[in-house]
C-alpha cells in the first residue's frame, strides 16, 4: 500500500516499509527517537540531514531526513502541555491497527512541524497520544504509521495529526 503524508504546509512522504530501529526516550519535555550521544554527535547530526527542527524559543516537532536518500533519520515529538479530559481521552480509537513503515521525503527541503496542542492519556499513562487539537477525534483515523518502536504518527485525510 502506497501512502503519501502531509506534514507541514506542503511538505510530503511517502511511507515506507522501513521503520527506524531505535528506541525512543523521553527527554524532558519531548519523546526523542535519534542516535546521538552527546552535543558534539547531535550538532553533526542536524548539519549532515535536513527537516524541521527547533530555533530559539520555538519548539514544533522534529523530523530529520537524509541528505541523499531522503529517508527519516530521527524524531522529536514535543509532549504538550495542555492534557485532554478523560472523556475525551476515552474517544481516542484503537484502530486501525499500527502499520510499521519509515518517511521517505518527496524533496530535500527544510521545512516546520507543527507539535500537538492536547495531550491524551491512558491510565497509569501507559500510553500517551499527542494530537493537533480534539477535532481529530470527530472523524476516523486513516492510519497509524509505527515509524520507531511504540511510536506512531497518526493520520487522517493524508495528514499526520498526531
């Protein structure tokens, strides 16, 4: 199955069938799915691939792609601050299942990453869903794209809304 996401304005992926082995950790106010060690391999890992990324004071979400290959390198999805009722959180849906696949950017192209504005938890926060905003919980989902290990981007009308 061919998919082709939207993130960001007019930026586009298409999904792949190779999800990123890495496993994600939370690191303050975000879940990071990258390899980098320190600050020197993380300012050599933003100069060598292209994406979104944070500048100054703002903090959207972060996707980095390869220069060559345009496949997704790494993520950082900022935790939001504002969580949802748990009637709300109750409305999240379970399907459809999570499809394993990586990012293959459409062109090489820096571009911004909109973060989640509500933050939806389980009990006991097993599982933690960031979304745009609740609207996305009046329709169905189109699909769950597992790009890392219990991470998964959610999609609905050809975008990645949480």
């Amino acid at each position: 199955m061919t998919m082709k996401l939207s993130l960001g304005g007019d930026w586009r992926a298409m999904v792949t069938d190779d999800p990123l082995h890495i496993t994600p950790r939370f690191d303050g106010d975000s879940v990071r799915v990258m390899r980098y060690a320190d600050v020197q391999e993380r300012e050599g890992f933003f100069v060598d691939s292209f994406g979104s990324r944070q500048w100054l004071w703002d903090a959207p979400d972060v996707l980095r792609f390869d220069q060559a290959d345009r496949q997704l390198l790494g993520a950082e999805f900022q935790l939001p601050e504002e969580s949802a009722s748990a009637e709300d959180a109750a409305r999240l849906p379970l399907t459809p299942t999570v499809r394993p696949g990586g990012l293959r950017a459409d062109e090489v192209r820096d571009f911004r990453h909109e973060m989640c504005t509500v933050l939806c938890r389980v009990p006991g926060d097993a599982v933690l869903t960031g979304l745009r905003d609740l609207e996305v919980l009046d329709e169905p989902l189109g699909a769950r794209i597992g790009i890392a290990p219990d991470v998964a981007l959610l999609v609905q009308h050809g975008s990645v809304v949480g």
